[in-house]
C-alpha cells in the first residue's frame, strides 16, 4: 500500500510540474524586447499622400467532413450545429466568435476584409489597417509588424479590428467549449498574410492627395443603443475622404462610428462583416432600392473603423432599424436589418462628404507611441491565459503588454484604444453612483476628446490589441448593492482586465496627447 502511495505521488508531482511548465510556457512573453516609445513632433506642412487596399481575409467554411468511419458528413446550411450523430470525426470548423461557444460557421454571406488606408507627410508614414475580426490581440500585431518589408518605408503601423460578432474567433474564447481555443492556426497565419499584402498594396497605391473632412454628429443617434447606465454614446460619424490631387478620383475613405457590429445577433452562422459590410459598399457603390441606384457612391476604398463601443453600444436585437425605403421596422436580428442600417450610415456619409467641413492640401504628421503593462485582476482572465485558451503572453507577473498611440495630420487628431473603451470616458458623462465597488470620485476626467488637439477628433478603437472593456474606476461595480438599483451586477466587468485600466490608460492618454500639442 505505502508503495501505491508513492507512485501515486510521484505521479501527481510529474502531473502537477508538466501542468505548471505548461500553463508557464502559454504566459511566457511572446516579444520579451519588443517595445515601442516613440515621439514625433512635425510643425511644418508639406503634401501628403495617401494609398488604400482592401485585401479578403474570408476563411474557408468546410461544407463536409470525415467521421470516424471513413464517411463524409455534409453541413446542411440550414443554421444546424454541425454534427455526425456522435461528437466523433475529423471536424475543423471555422468557430464563429463574440457571442457564445459551439457556434460553427455553415457558410460565407459575405467577404471579410483587411482594410489599409497609408498616409505619408515626406517624413512620417503611418498605416492603418483594420481587420474584419472581433479582436487582434498586441502579440499579433507585432507578429505583422515584424513581417513588413523595411523597404515599405513604415514609421508606424496601427492594426485595429472592427470588432464584427460574425466573423471567426482569433483570440480563442469561442470554440468548441470555455476551455477549448476558437483559433485556427493556420488561418490566423492567413490573416497576417493578408494584412501585409494589404499593407504592401496600400504603399505601391500611394498618391498625391488631398484630404476632405466632413462629419455628422447626430444623424446615426438612431442606429445605436447604450444597454448600460449612464447612457453616454459614442454616435457621431466622421469621415475623412482621400482625393488624388491629379486625376479627382477619390482613393478611398475613412469612415468612424461606435457600434457593435452585430446586428445580425446570435443566431446567425454565416461569416460576416455586419452592417460595416453594407455600410463600405454603400460609399463605394452607391446605395441601391433594389435595383434602383438612390445615391451614387464615391469609389475608393472605405475603410471602416469602429469607435468607442463599451457600455455597451450595440444595435440590440430588441432594437427596431427603420428600412430607408420601404418604412418598415425591422426588429428581429436579420441581414435585411443589417443592411438597412447600412444604407442609412452610408446615405448619412454620402451626405456628409458632399460638403466637406474642411479640405487639408498640406500638413504634418505628429506622433507619439507608448508601450503599457497593465495589471491582470480578472480571474477568468488569468485561467484563460494560462491554459492557452486567450493566446497571448504576458509581461511580468500576470502584467499584459499593450500599447496606445496619439497622432495628428493638420486639424485632425487621431487616439488609438486598446479595447472596447466606455463612451463617457472619450466624450465626458463619467459618474460615480450608489453602490459601486469603490468609495472614490471621478478619476477619467477630464474626457479624452476634450484633451485632443485639433477641430476633428477620431477614435480608433480595438487598435493594436484587444485588452475587453475600460471601464470608469467610478462606475466599477461587482458587489451589492449594485448601482442604478440592478439585481445584479453589470455586464461588462466580467470581460475586463480590472478596474485599474480606465484609470492607468485615461492618465497615459493625458500625458501624451500633452506632448503632441506641445
């Protein structure tokens, strides 16, 4: 018996060392001398250029595979759950992510993108790539960083996601089940591909241009919902359309609003960009009634980018789209309704740009970068990383490696988030109710628009990383009483790194954004 227990311990020891090698090797920092600091002051003005790509990152949905007896299974297409009778077979899926896990594509509805717009002063390029994913977390992004030819003449290079909840998992929280990761490997090498070529494609494009800046600060209010107290929305559009200086013909667009990209909802299995989708082909294309062309579109490349989406800003499936032409209210989520919110963004920015509030010939590149760790205090967080499930490294104990970025082009400046951050942080609203966590005042004031410099001022969230929601420490709230007289607590800070991000990115914010007015 004694010689049972010691195999018996002996072999729990080796299991707990090969757990504990294992779970070390999944935090491990991916880019241990990986870190960029940087700052760039330019006063002069000189021409710019701008060059455009939009680059397919569409993953291949299988429409059969092999079960264990040698047979071929079929996806029926139909919205059912793939399946061979058994759970048994040669099953790679493409998980589709943001919702819930088990979620199978059964096809393709529309292309995903990669979507770079590059502009260049002489001195600085900049790129600014957004993907058709619902996060791109930093150790992929330096991944692509570190894949980009030096002779593309980069200064620094921005990979932001759309954040759409109909496109495949590529942080690994939605496969099979919560312990299983979503991504496949070999398509997410794809997507980095990809980004490059797009980037590639976007520097060849390169042109002399000129830069018209329109806005509409009010039309989309509609579009959007805030599902958590204060309502505070991120729901202006804002636009900046490249114009070649040569021929007229417009190089492409960038286009800025803050919602959710799922308006198609949770029972949708077919990989999409969402309404961002009908919302680009729209500018591009011109916006049709069936086959009746309502507004012709402005060629290019529309690259859309989302905002500040945290709260959380979604056009829920409760939510009703009024159809532009039609007049019916579309509330069950559908691509009728996503497409109906697409024409209506894009008729608003078609608008828009038709009188641009300003046109920049010439102008200067600022910037300044700088690399963060901030603490992880999320417990769901530390396990996912730590069994590989959330694939990324972390940087010190239980410290995750971000990044945050300030630019400016003329009367135009630009912050870049690292997640889904809460509108009252960005454009002011911040409060400190009954019942939250913490006894303090407001600490993310005062908001960050208010701190830009310039007359038009663009977010960019989901850039360089996807860290979840930044939360006002304030409004911090997992323990009863539960603020806004709540049964319980919020979503949100269940899909939080902890409440110290808000306040250590809204001070870097501060900081650097003093030092590109400077």
């Amino acid at each position: 018996m004694k010689k049972f227990f010691k195999i018996a311990g002996v072999i729990f020891l080796l299991v707990l060392v090969s757990l504990s090698v294992w779970c070390f090797a999944n935090m491990k920092d991916r880019h241990p001398d990986y870190h960029v600091d940087m700052k760039i002051r330019n006063q002069s003005s000189s021409e710019l250029k701008a060059g455009f790509a939009a680059v397919p990152v569409t993953p291949e949905v299988p429409d059969r595979w092999e079960d264990k007896n040698g047979d071929f299974k079929y996806n029926p297409k139909d919205g059912d759950i793939f399946t061979d009778g058994n759970g048994n077979g040669k099953f790679d899926p493409v998980w589709i992510a943001g919702f819930s896990n088990n979620k199978p594509a059964t096809g393709v509805h529309d292309d995903t993108w990669a979507r770079t717009m590059v502009i260049d002063d002489g001195k600085t390029r900049l790129a600014i790539v957004i993907l058709d994913v619902i996060g791109f977390m930093h150790d992929d992004v330096v991944d692509v960083r570190k894949m980009l030819p030096e002779n593309l003449g980069l200064t620094y290079t921005i990979i932001a996601s759309t954040h759409t909840h109909e496109g495949p998992d590529l942080m690994g929280l939605w496969g099979k089940h919560p312990l299983k990761s979503g991504v496949d490997k070999k398509y997410m090498q794809f997507v980095k591909e990809q980004t490059v070529k797009s980037v590639e494609t976007a520097v060849k494009n390169l042109r002399p241009a000129r830069l018209e800046i329109s806005q509409d600060l009010s039309g989309a209010v509609p579009q959007v919902k805030d599902t958590r107290q204060p309502e505070v929305f991120d729901s202006g559009l804002r636009f900046i359309r490249a114009v070649d200086k040569m021929t007229g013909e417009t190089l492409g667009s960038l286009l800025s609003w803050g919602n959710h990209p799922e308006t198609l909802w949770s029972g949708n299995l077919l990989v999409s960009s969402d309404f961002p989708h009908f919302f680009r082909e729209g500018v591009e294309k011109g916006v049709f009634n069936k086959d009746s062309l309502v507004q012709p579109g402005i060629g290019g490349v529309a690259v859309f980018m989302n905002g500040a989406i945290g709260g959380l800003m979604c056009t829920h499936r409760t939510h009703p789209i009024t159809d532009p032409f039609s007049g019916d209210v579309l509330v069950e989520p559908s691509f009728e309704k996503a497409e109906a919110q697409g024409n209506i963004l894009s008729m608003l920015a078609l608008d828009a740009m038709q009188r641009p509030s300003e046109v920049i010939e010439t102008a200067g590149i600022s910037l300044v970068v700088r690399t963060l760790k901030l603490p992880i205090k999320n417990t769901l967080f530390k396990l996912a990383t730590a069994l590989g499930v959330l694939d990324r490294g972390t940087a010190g104990w239980m410290k995750m490696k971000t990044e945050l970025a300030v630019f400016s082009v003329g009367p135009v400046s630009f912050v870049t988030i690292p997640g889904e951050i809460y509108p009252e942080i960005i454009n002011g609203g911040v409060e400190a109710p009954q019942g939250r966590d913490f006894e303090i005042g407001l600490t993310e004031v005062p908001p960050v628009r208010e701190l830009m410099p310039g007359k038009y001022k663009f977010v960019i969230g989901l850039a360089n990383d996807e860290i979840g929601y930044i939360i006002p420490k304030s409004q911090w709230d997992v323990k009863a009483p539960f603020t806004y007289e709540r049964d319980d607590s919020p979503y949100g800070e269940e899909n939080s790194l902890g409440p110290e991000t808000a306040p250590v990115l809204h001070r870097n914010l501060k900081e650097m954004l003093q030092e590109l007015g400077k």
